[in-house]
C-alpha cells in the first residue's frame, strides 16, 4: 500500500468534549469523540473508517480472548505555542508496530495506512488536544486477531483500531523502585522487544506485590541470572554514573524505546559520553555507595522521564541524588518538552505536524 486510501467518517452526535476537563485529565480514564477502525480480511486491509467511540462487538471465541493475540503503540500529541497539532516521532511508532506483528504472526499495518488513520483522526478531535503543561493527548492504535475459532493458529481476520484521550502527568512525584529477581519480564527468544498484551499481564503480580510492599515500580532483571538489570516497570532504565549516560542495550529483551532512542541522540549531541551495554545489580549498588551514581530514571511515552528517588535491592532502600541536583534528566525532560510543543527547534525532525 503507498496510495492514500479513503476514509469514511461518522461524525458523533453527542460530544463529550464539553463536559471534559482539559485542565486537569487523568491518564487513562476519558477517552475522545472518535476512533479508527480498519478491518483485515482476504489478505489486505479495507473498510478504512472513522466512528463515534464506543464498544467493540466480538464473539466469545474470538482468538484475542483465549490466546492474547494483540499488539499495541502509544505516543502522544501536544499542543504547540502556534495552536499546531504535533505529534512525536509517529513515524517510529508505526515502524515498531510492523516489529511487533512481525513478531506476534500478525498482518503488518503499513506504516502509510498508520500515519494516514492517525492524522485523519487527530483532524477530527483536534479540539480534545489539552493546552496545559505537562498535558497532551494519548493516541493508543493496535492490532486485535478477530476470528472466531479456538484453536492456536494465527487468525485470518484482524482489526486496526486507534482511540485517543486526553492525559495529564503518569507520575505525580519520583518514584521509589523494587530490583527484581525472581520473576521475570521477558527472556532471550520471547516476545519482550514486541508491544504485545501478554508480556504486561505477566507484570501485573510481580508489579502488585511490589506496591504492597510500598514501591512504585520494578527493575526487572535477566532471567537467567538475575545479575544484570533490563527496564523498569513498562519504561527504559538509564543511569548517569561519573557524567557517562548507561543503559542496557535494547535486543530481545529489552524495548526499543523511542523516548530512550531520543535521548540517547540528545546525549550524544551535547557531547555526554553515552554507553549501550550490560548493567549489572553489583555495579548498581556499589555506584550507589561510592557516590558515583547521579542519577536514575525510566524514559518512556507515559513519562518521557520518571525520577528514581529509592532502589531497594535484596531488601535494602537506598536512597538517590536529591531530584534538582539531577542536571543530566531534568534537561532531557525540559528539552524533548520544548520540541514538543514546538518552543525550540527540531533538529531531527522528530515533530509531526497535523
């Protein structure tokens, strides 16, 4: 597909935009007037339509169900100094997306039918973009296996669906973070490098007996030894020790990240020494005792940057750098927040206007 195709567009008839507050919107709790929706049959995608937001109507065989046969992207639209429309990096996501279905034996969704699909929408509720700081429009497109069959094969029908929402901050305050070692988040051969359903599900109770135990988030670590330290929660982990920005390359594993892509090329551009390789826990703590780690933080869509106050490892709290002190991340947060929203230039070509 490299043509435009048409989209057919059902207006609502009763806008929630009204009694929404934009001021103030809670991640993940309102959703906008209007969603996507493509459908896969025979062998290519058709049926290209936006439609008031609204449930989905499937049968209780349906493959998505029984054998979590789905993949997801999330990113976000701002609204600019101008009164633009803009959107980060949507171009990587869509090409994460065709990973991920790759990955999962699911039809690829042309990164032209993506982008196509999203600008249409964003066009339609353009007016449920928020204006506030730290504010901006969640877009969450995926793909959903729709046959009817309980069998494990791959599905021979699809849907591609975008909705939007608006959001305001996922975290309110740094976060205080539990190293992991027994459960696991992903292993070399699986599926933790595709935004797939099943990996997060598998988070949930490792996630949920961390928060009973007063943490916020996980690292999660590798699951063949339990040494070496991978993400945090559903985000990157980075850590600045003696003015060098580490992280652990992404593979298999690990999430290729587009919020930690982007900062890695911030990094390199203000001339950091950056390092992509294996982070031990042992080198973690004793950074952290010599007083050589400056700062930690997870890099994700959600957050873009999340402030690790606390890291407890084998039942030991150690506490981090003061938040301001932190020169390395509060500039990658204030700086990926100016372009945006437009207020300083993007020298990478990062923002998509709508």
């Amino acid at each position: 597909m490299t043509e435009t195709m048409e989209i057919k567009i059902k207006k609502t008839t009763n806008s929630k935009l009204e009694s929404t507050d934009l001021t103030n919107p809670v991640f993940g709790k309102v959703y906008s007037d209007h969603m996507f929706i493509a459908d896969y049959a025979n062998g290519e995608w058709g049926d290209l339509r936006i439609v008031p937001y609204g449930n989905l109507s499937i049968s209780p065989a349906n493959t998505t169900l029984h054998y979590s046969s789905t993949i997801f992207e999330g990113l976000k639209a701002y609204r600019g100094k101008n009164d633009e429309i803009l959107v980060f990096r949507p171009e990587a996501n869509a090409k994460r997306l065709i990973k991920s279905a790759e990955r999962m034996c699911m039809p690829a969704v042309p990164e032209e039918l993506f982008m196509q699909a999203m600008t249409e929408l964003l066009k339609l509720d353009s007016s449920w973009v928020p204006g506030e700081p730290n504010t901006s429009l969640y877009i969450r497109p995926f793909e959903i296996a729709m046959d009817p069959y309980v069998g494990i094969r791959p599905s021979d029908t699809y849907s591609f669906i975008i909705i939007t929402g608006p959001v305001g901050a996922y975290y309110s305050k740094p976060v205080k973070v539990k190293i992991e070692k027994h459960y696991t988040r992903a292993a070399e051969g699986g599926t933790g490098f595709a935004k797939t359903g099943g990996n997060y599900a598998a988070a949930l109770k490792p996630a949920v007996d961390a928060a009973k135990q007063g943490y916020d988030q996980l690292i999660w670590t590798d699951s063949k030894t339990h040494e070496y330290v991978e993400e945090s929660g559903t985000m990157n982990l980075m850590f600045v020790i003696d003015d060098t920005l580490v992280t652990a390359p992404a593979g298999d594993t690990i999430l290729h990240g587009i919020t930690r892509d982007s900062i890695l090329t911030l990094a390199k551009d203000m001339g950091m020494e950056v390092e992509e390789r294996p982070v031990s826990v042992k080198e973690v703590v004793a950074a952290i005792e010599k007083g050589t780690l400056q700062e930690a933080f997870g890099a994700g869509t959600a957050a873009t940057v999340a402030q690790i106050q606390t890291i407890s490892n084998d039942g030991i709290d150690y506490e981090l750098p003061a938040i301001e002190t932190r020169k390395y991340s509060n500039g990658f947060l204030d700086t990926l927040n100016k372009i945006k929203t437009g207020e300083i230039e993007d020298k990478h070509g990062w923002v998509y206007k709508i």
